[in-house]
C-alpha cells in the first residue's frame, strides 16, 4: 500500500459517476501520487478511514470511496460478517480493516495514521447496550475529530443531521449539535453533513413504514401527520459527501426536492406497496407517554419516544447552508427509486404491476 499525507483541493479524479473533481495539491513528502484514468484500479490519492461504515449509509459512501481508487481504512467492532462485504468495494489490497474502541483513544489514532481524510458516519438515536446516545453522537465524534487534528489530517466530514439543535426537543438532534461543537472545536474547518431523513435499501424510513401497512392499526401518525419532512436519496448523500471532499469546510445540509407531509409519505408508501392504505392517528403527547414506558421494556418496540419527537418535528433548512444543488448534484425523488425495494412488501399477485403516474 501507498499511504501518505494530502490536501484534496487540487486532485483531479473520474468525473464518473459523480461528475465532478477533487482536486488537492500534493504535499512534497510522503505523499499518494494519483494515477489512472479513474475507477477502482486507479489511485486517487485519497487514503480515507470511515468510522460507521458498517451502518447504513456506509456501504454507499464506501463504495463511492472505492469506485475512483481511493484506499480506505475500515475501523470495527464485532463480528467479521458485520464488515467483510466491503472488502469488494475497493481493489485488491485498498480496504483494509482495524479494530477499535470508541473511547480507546490509541485504536482510534491507529486507524488514522496513515490517512488524509477521516469520515465519522458514527451514530444512534437509541441507547444500546454498550453506549449512550451521546457516548456515540457527542463524546465519541469529540474523541475523533481530536485524534484527526493532531494526526495531522487534512479533511474531516462528521455526519450529523437535519436539524440537530442543542435547544431540540430531540435527545438525538440535541447529542448531534453537540457533537457538531465538539468536532469544530477540535477540529475547525470540519465538514459537517446533515441529511433530511434518508430513504434507501436498507433505510428505517420507508421500510419501516411499509412493515406497518401490514400491521392491524396501520401506519401510525401523530397529530394528524402535518409535520413536513424532505427525504434524501441515499445514493445523493453518498455522492454529495464525495464532493465535499473537493470544498472548504462548512455546514453542508442535503435534502430531497420534495416536501412531503408525514401523512403524504404514508399514501404514497401504500401506493408503492399496493397495500390499503391504514393510518391511525395518535396525539403526540399521549404517544410519548406510552412510547416512555416501552423504551424500558427489554422488548424492541417498533416505535420509540425519539420517533415521535422527530416525526412531529419540520425539515427546515438552514439558508446558509451548501446544499446538493450547490455541489451540483440533482436530488433524486422518491416516486423515482423507492419501487425497487418496496416492491417486496406487495402480494405476490400485485408483484409487478405498474403504477399510473
């Protein structure tokens, strides 16, 4: 492996498929010289760890890493079947896997020694067995952004999330805006990304949605579902990451084209599925007083009291913000990708039958 030291504002790399350029201006010594035409057998320069690339949105920005030559380091926890999937994602040799323990400070700087760009995807909107919501969101991206500053590193992107605010509602908007001001403290020309809610293969979004659809009571909302969301494709977040990587720091905030009431996501994940369409509306508060007593049950409910603050809350964006247009990316609607994984919710005498526009 040929690992070094870069500044990513002068590189340029494959315009595909992302169509646009990174370019850094090489540091004399110890540096990654880029070559190729672009894709996974050239070398992009970029020498990036990924924290949380185990999660959902991991695989993608990963896979983008991979797809111009970029050498990736994977710090893990756990199982081996948790992460081997995105051994395939880089070329033979370019991925490599270290473990490590968000409050070890010495893992944490092992797996960034080598590197120039340092990608925090950690989070969690639910206390876990082994840690809090603000060990992973505030304490752990505080403990990050330090070990990528005094190693040196030239960029680093912390993910976050539309409307993190230390005076929300929310525990987990709050532990991210928290953790925004942790990662700028150490590290002040950081990238931040806060997405709208994500909608993906794998998402807890719609998925979730259309597993209720099946359920007696249908998709619950609350206070009549008039609080209006802007989802983003998973694949744009991935591709707006990327290009970041070729700006300054800043607070970037991507979001879907089309605002969508809650109770509008609904119809429009019954149309999908081709499944009646049941709601059942709920007061919030008395949803989060029930939503209290279930969070301590040793049982996973399929709603939290964190699910109902956010799903009552408004997307507004930030006007100061860089945004997917800005990093001229086209957001991508749902109507236009959400069939390929909604699809396997429908009967099987439904499976393929089309939807009228």
């Amino acid at each position: 492996l040929f690992f070094g030291q870069s500044n990513l504002h002068s590189l340029p790399l494959s315009p595909q498929p992302l169509r646009m350029r990174l370019v850094p201006a090489l540091r004399a010594a110890n540096m990654v010289m880029p070559a190729g035409a672009g894709g996974r057998a050239s070398v992009s320069g970029i020498v990036a760890t990924v924290f949380g690339a185990t999660g959902f949105m991991g695989r993608y920005i990963h896979n983008r890493l991979g797809q111009i030559g970029s050498q990736t380091i994977i710090p893990y926890r756990g199982d081996e079947h948790d992460w081997r999937h995105l051994r395939v994602q880089g070329d033979m040799g370019q991925v490599q896997f270290v473990p490590f323990n968000i409050f070890d400070e010495a893992s944490i700087a092992n797996a960034m020694k080598h590197s120039n760009v340092v990608i925090n995807l950690i989070g969690q909107d639910q206390d876990s067995r082994h840690f809090s919501v603000e060990d992973a969101n505030t304490t752990g991206a505080g403990l990050i952004a330090k070990a990528a500053a005094d190693a040196g590193v030239d960029t680093f992107v912390q993910m976050s999330a539309l409307g993190a605010d230390a005076d929300s509602e929310s525990r987990f908007l709050r532990s991210k805006a928290e953790g925004e001001a942790a990662v700028l403290s150490a590290f002040p020309n950081a990238h931040i990304i806060r997405p709208a809610n994500i909608f993906g293969f794998e998402d807890r979004f719609l998925n979730t949605q259309a597993l209720f659809l099946k359920l007696p009571f249908g998709i619950p909302l609350y206070d009549g579902g008039k609080a209006v969301k802007r989802p983003v494709y998973s694949l744009d977040v991935a591709d707006g990451i990327l290009a970041a990587l070729g700006g300054e720091g800043g607070v970037y905030e991507f979001y879907g084209p089309q605002a969508m009431t809650m109770e509008e996501i609904a119809d429009f994940v019954s149309l999908q599925t081709q499944l009646p369409n049941k709601t059942t509306n709920y007061p919030s508060a008395i949803a989060r007083a029930f939503t209290r007593i279930t969070d301590k049950s040793p049982i996973d409910f399929m709603v939290s009291q964190e699910d109902v603050i956010r799903a009552t809350l408004d997307d507004k964006p930030t006007e100061s913000a860089i945004t997917l247009e800005d990093l001229d990316i086209e957001a991508t609607p749902m109507n236009r990708v959400a069939l390929n994984w909604l699809r396997r919710f429908r009967r099987p005498s439904e499976h393929d039958e089309l939807i009228e526009e």
